[in-house]
C-alpha cells in the first residue's frame, strides 16, 4: 500500500512540496483551515530569491508561469525620512529577472493550486489535534470531528502550529506590531498617492517606526505600518485617529496613505522563534517554513518555506521506501541552512525599527541595492 501523506497547511510551502511530489508520482494530501482558495487575502506581493523562491518553482514546473505573472518593476523601492525626503531610491533595469521580481502572494498561491489535481487540496481542514499511533504514523483530528490516519506528516501550518507541539515547544517572542490597511484602485481614486508610491515598494523611516506602502500588480496598495513591540492592546490601533497620532508631525502626503485606507486598520502581533531552533529528528513527522523557522517579516519566509518544500521533496525522491532516512537528511540540512538566516531576520528587524533606522537602512541599500527588505 503506498505511503500516505498527509501536509497541514495549504500556503506557499505546503502547496510546493505538494506539487513536486505530484511531479513525481508522489501522492500527498494537503489539508487546509480555509473554506476555499478565495477565503481571505492572501497579504502583499514578495520578492522571490533566484536561490530560494525561484528554485523550488523551477522544481516544482512552475518556472515559465512564474516569469509570466512575476512584476520585475515591482523591485523598484523608495526610501524616505517623515519630511519626505527621499533618501534613497533603486530603478530596476526594465523587464529585468536577473534579481528578486515581485508577484502577488494570491497570484502565485493561484499558480501552485491550478497546477494540482482539484483532490489534492482538502479544504476546511481546521487541525485540532495530531496523536501518534502505536504502530505508527498518526491520527488527525480536524475541528467538527472529521478524522484522518496518515504515515507521514508535513506541519506547513505557519506561525502558530498545530502539528510543532509533536517535535519542539518553542516559545514565541513578540518583535514587533504591524497594522494593514488597504488602497484599492488607486490609480483612479487615489492618483496622487499611486505616483507617490510607484510600481514598487515605499518606505517611510522614523524613529523605531515605519510607514510602508506597496503596490500590487491589481492596482491596489497595501499599507504598512510597523512599530516596536510594547504591551499595548491591539484594539489600540484599530482606528485612523489612533494611527495619525502615532505620525504627528509627519510630512501630510504620507499621512495621507492612512486616511486613504478602505476599511478599518488591521493590526496583528509578530512573533518569532528562537534562534537556532531546533528539534531531534522523530520518526514520520517534520516542518517546514513557518512551522519550523518563524522568522521576522523581512523578505526570507515564503522564499525559506518554498526552499523547504523543494529539499524535503527531493530526499522523499530519493529515498522512496526509506522516508525517515529522507526526514533526517531534509532537518540536518535546514537547520545548517537556516540559522545564519534567521540571525540575519532578527539582525534587519532590530535595525528596521531603530531610533538610527533610516541612516542604517540607506548603508544597507547602498551596500545591497537590488536586495529590498520585504514587509
């Protein structure tokens, strides 16, 4: 009888390892909380690293479809002081793919659905629980009581993850609080401050704050705002009023980007996990992405969690009736691979939301012009 497999999570690095096992006959299931693929906003746009992102879509078959899709102006970014000055300002090379395109998170989570078979994906699979069985594999429970036996388990389920508890207790650090908001149709609502923000990516550097503006490939802006962590309530920054106050003094087209958002301000709690975490190697379950590695948001997760998927894909390639032997070889390596990155997240972070932010930020892109720092 062939393996089963079961993925909890159906994001970007759940679904890539789906699809290149698909790619070599390889059945897994992913299993997914959401109703369906247009259940919620998929956040932002990302840059996908030639080494990371770009690789695990070439394994998974994706490489042409990515290319046709990918903004490669969206690497366009400028950086500003709350006067407005511009501090620094990087024009990629028109219709270049030599460094890091952008693409929508929906538009490329579309590009790895459509190429699954449509029972490759269970949706409204909420994991609830997760038991070993004696003869191993596991028993997976899902809210509203459906059940599940699988011999192997993938936990692609992101930053506060059912499936971890099997492997490690890692305790979640809070970084930073970040807020969303949403400009659609900018260009015809909002003419002034589409120009302002450009094809790309926006940021406004204070002092241990950032206001950041990005533009996605539907014309639609996306609004960050990220502040140092501290024991506020996030109800605290639900309203525009509270969001103006924290920019006071601040140059009013900036502003502005606040009082043109949609709806109501959308604020959330980043955590990340310890540095260098680890866990030792059980067998039949293991992680990846977010599950295995939460790092602060500063460009390496969906690019880390993609890479993930591709090299555990690999070693259950490899190894088809030995798939402990391929979960040992997959850990060893991530853990090598993701420590200096996850030190360097936590490195960008720290500097990110600094009282010396914007004069650290322009050595960077002065250092690294074509490598943006993701939100």
């Amino acid at each position: 009888m062939a393996m089963r497999l079961a993925i909890v999570g159906g994001g970007l690095g759940g679904l890539t390892l789906a699809r290149i096992l698909h790619r070599h006959g390889v059945e897994a299931v992913v299993h997914e909380r959401e109703a369906d693929r247009a259940a919620r906003s998929q956040g932002g746009m990302l840059d996908l690293h030639p080494e990371s992102g770009q690789r695990a879509l070439a394994e998974a078959g994706l490489g042409e479809e990515f290319r046709s899709s990918a903004r490669p102006e969206g690497e366009e970014h400028r950086i500003l002081d709350p006067a407005g000055r511009t501090l620094v300002h990087h024009t990629p090379r028109p219709g270049s793919f030599d460094g890091r395109p952008e693409i929508d998170r929906t538009v490329l989570r579309h590009l790895l659905l459509d190429a699954l078979p449509s029972d490759a994906v269970a949706w409204g699979h909420r994991l609830v629980g997760a038991t070993p069985r004696p003869a191993g594999g596991f028993l997976l429970t899902f809210d509203g009581g459906r059940r599940v036996e699988c011999d192997m388990l993938v936990g692609a389920d992101g930053a506060r993850s059912v499936v971890r508890p099997l492997l490690i207790d890692a305790p979640l650090t809070y970084v930073s609080t970040h807020v969303d908001l949403t400009i659609g149709d900018a260009d015809r609502r909002h003419p002034d401050l589409a120009e302002m923000v450009g094809p790309g990516n926006l940021w406004c550097v204070g002092v241990n704050q950032i206001l950041a503006a990005q533009r996605l490939g539907d014309g639609s802006i996306r609004v960050g705002i990220s502040l140092r962590a501290e024991g506020r309530d996030l109800d605290a920054y639900r309203s525009k009023d509270a969001l103006r106050a924290l920019f006071d003094g601040w140059d009013a087209r900036l502003v502005a980007l606040i009082d043109a958002g949609d709806d109501a301000p959308t604020p959330r709690r980043v955590e990340a996990m310890p540095v260098g975490a680890r866990w030792v190697h059980q067998p039949g379950v293991t992680l990846l992405g977010d599950a295995a590695h939460l790092m602060p948001p500063v460009g390496e997760g969906a690019n880390q969690a993609m890479l993930d998927a591709a090299e555990l894909a690999h070693e259950l390639v490899v190894h088809p009736d030995d798939p402990d032997a391929a979960i040992r070889a997959y850990e060893e390596a991530m853990f090598a691979r993701v420590q200096p990155i996850a030190e360097m997240c936590a490195r960008v972070q720290a500097m990110m939301l600094s009282p010396t932010a914007a004069d650290d930020l322009v050595r960077f892109f002065t250092r690294r012009p074509a490598e943006p720092v993701g939100q």
